[in-house]
C-alpha cells in the first residue's frame, strides 16, 4: 500500500465540473476540494450559481462537464436512496417538509434512503424507529414537538425539524443552500452554530450557502466566492478581507 492509498480522500473533489440549462451556463467548469471536517461558505451575489454549486455537490443535478466525488466515489449516476443519502445530506431553502404530517414523520423521513418501500409505506400510518427521532428532536431543541403537525411550528422551529432529519439520515457531508435566509438575526445565529456544532460533533464536512458575511466568519473555516457563475476566490476565512468582498458584490 502506498502513501496515496493511505490518505482519506477529501470528502468532496470537484474536477472541471459545470453545468448548463439550455445552452445559457449555471456554472461555470470548476474545480475544487473540501476536506473532512471542513466547514466551507459559499458567498456571492444572487444569480451567482451558488445553488447550482451546492446541487451538484449533494446529487440533486448532474454535471454536464468533469466530475462530482463524494469520500472518494463518483456520483454520476448515482440515484437518490441508501447509497447517496449515506454520503450527503441537503438542506433546501424550503426545508423540504411535508406540512400536514407531524413532526416525528418528517424528522424520520431522513430514514428514507435506509428502508424498503414497505417499510416506508407504514411509516406513513405509524412512525417506525421513534427512538432515533425522539434522540434527534432533542439535540435540537424541539423533544416536546414531536406529536404536533408541522404546519403549526414557526420558521425557526421547522428549521430545526430539517436539522433533526439530517441527524437521522447521518449523512458524512452536509450541503445547506441559505439555511437561515427566512429567520432574523438572532434565530439565523442560533441555528447556524446548532448546525456547525452538530457537524463538528460527528466529523462531518459541511458546505453552505449564506448572505450573511458575519456568519460565514464566525462559524466557517474557509469561503470560496462565486460571481457570475464563476470561482472568483478560495481562501481560508481568516484571509477574507474587506476589499475582496466588495468586489465580489460590487453591482458597478
């Protein structure tokens, strides 16, 4: 065995890859590494291609250029279930939660990619494994939610739903796209750290989208800023200054 072979992969390689939607570019070929346990914030203006980053990344897209590698396995043509859902976990804007069914049913759906159609077909009338939900919940704070209907909670508590649904899922990389965009300042903090605690707690790498530069520093490791569908910089956060962000938001 060689010294190659002994050094863990990072847990995402991006190699040329890019994407495109009907002849216009989403993003342009890029490539890029995060290592275990990296805490990585995407920055950039709106329109940047910072969703289309974090979709290829946790599998929800493919790209039409190079490669997308997860621990070391390409995920091209990897469909969504156990295999994948192993590998990354997402967190989309919207949560992503079915807003009729409870919060137990939706913390569980993160069990998903682990059991069979049957399995997942009762669950739906009585929720199986309710001790990892229960465990869960309380991690993030919402233990006494579990019986209450989704729909009911507000934004900050169904945001801790979503986080309660990755812990059961335990994916090794967790991608967030604006986790904390629809929550004020005070809430957008608490969740943030909740969520690079949680990672920090189970060696996870973890790659988000976020507006906020504040928190992109407090809780990150390293940022990489995208502008006009293209890698503009990757530094590590102590190295972010001032200068650097304006011109990536610059609308001159």
């Amino acid at each position: 065995m060689t010294y190659a072979d002994r050094v863990p992969a990072p847990a995402v390689a991006l190699d040329a890859a890019g994407k495109s939607y009907g002849g216009t570019v989403a993003l342009a070929p890029l490539s890029l590494e995060v290592a275990r346990g990296e805490r990585l914030a995407v920055l950039g203006p709106s329109g940047s291609g910072k969703t289309t980053l974090l979709n290829l990344i946790g599998g929800v897209v493919g790209p039409d250029t190079g490669t997308v590698a997860l621990s070391g396995r390409d995920i091209s043509g990897m469909r969504p279930g156990r295999e994948l859902a192993a590998l990354v976990g997402v967190m989309h804007q919207q949560f992503d939660l079915v807003p009729h069914l409870s919060v137990v049913h939706n913390v569980l759906a993160g069990r998903l990619g682990e059991w069979s159609l049957w399995h997942s077909l009762v669950s739906l009338v009585s929720a199986r494994d309710v001790s990892l939900a229960v465990s869960a919940a309380a991690r993030v704070g919402i233990a006494d939610k579990l019986r209450e209907r989704t729909s009911r909670l507000s934004g900050g508590e169904q945001q801790r739903v979503a986080l309660a649904r990755l812990l059961v899922q335990q994916p090794g990389i967790v991608v967030a796209d604006e986790p904390v965009s629809s929550l004020d300042p005070t809430r957008a903090d608490d969740i943030v750290r909740l969520l690079t605690s949680i990672v920090d707690e189970s060696g996870n790498s973890l790659v988000a989208s976020l507006h906020s530069i504040d928190l992109a520093r407090r809780y990150f490791t390293r940022a990489i800023g995208l502008r006009e569908n293209r890698l503009r910089f990757d530094v590590d956060m102590s190295e972010l200054g001032d200068d650097t962000l304006r011109s990536l938001y610059d609308l001159g």
